[in-house]
C-alpha cells in the first residue's frame, strides 16, 4: 500500500542530514560542510540541474570543499569560541623539587605531581626555592623566579 522509493535527491539529502547530525557528536567544524554540500547537491538534484551521478559528485565535491575552505576558520571562531581569561594555571606559585640549571631542565610540584620544568633566567634556581609559572608547553612547565 505504502510505496517508497528513493530518489537521488532524497538519498543526498539523508546523508547530508546524517553528516549535520554526527558534526554535534564530534565538532570538528568538517562533517557539517560535507553535509551541507550533500544537501546542495539534494537540491540540485530535485531541481534537475544535476541528472547523472557523475555530475552529482563534482557539485559535492566542489561545494563541499569550497565550503570547508571558505568558512571552517569563521565558524570555529563564531561556534567553538574563545576566552580572553588566562589559564588557571598561569601565576600559579609552585615548589621547585629539583634544581633548575639555566638552559637545563629541573622539576616543580604542581597539583600533587612533579613536572619537568624550566627558565629563562641565567642563573641555577634552587630546590626548594618558588616559581611561578607562565606556561605550559606539553609535559614542561616554564618557570619564572618569584620576585
């Protein structure tokens, strides 16, 4: 009683639907652009601008790509956003657990654990004595002399 038959134009459409749907799960500012070119592709297709499959994939592959370049940097601005506020780690006062040689590598306590740590100065900062941290950089901490 119920025929259901799918069409180009609606296959494209679920998938371009499907793609919008997993960008929520992941993010990363490409599936929707991939999505939305599915979807142009949709309405081109309902239209009958583009009538062969081939034809199809160079207008997703085209928007979709063109999309992806022209706007992915505009919309992790507007959606991924951005704090002006330092990281709560910047300032922070910590212990120095072995010494930092200038140019070498020493270690802080920082939140119950050692890291390796750093500076600028010219001179060896001692164990013992307090750092205040200015960044993180992977697993090291660069350090500055408290004054």
């Amino acid at each position: 009683m119920f025929d259901f038959c799918l069409t180009p134009a609606l296959a494209w459409a679920v998938v371009g639907l499907v793609l919008l749907i997993a960008e929520l799960a992941t993010l990363g500012f490409i599936l929707c652009f991939i999505g939305l070119g599915a979807l142009i592709v949709a309405l081109t297709t309902w239209l009958g601008i583009t009538a062969s499959f081939s034809s199809q994939l160079i207008v997703f592959s085209i928007s979709s790509l063109s999309l992806l370049f022209l706007l992915r940097k505009t919309a992790k601005k507007l959606f991924a956003g951005h704090s002006d506020a330092p990281p709560d780690y910047a300032g922070q006062k910590v212990e120095v657990v072995k010494p930092i040689p200038a140019g070498g590598e020493g270690a802080v306590k920082y939140r119950g654990s050692d890291w390796i740590a750093f500076s600028d100065t010219a001179q060896t900062i001692p164990q013992g004595a307090t750092v205040q941290i200015q960044t993180i950089e992977g697993i090291r901490v660069k350090v500055k002399p408290v004054e």
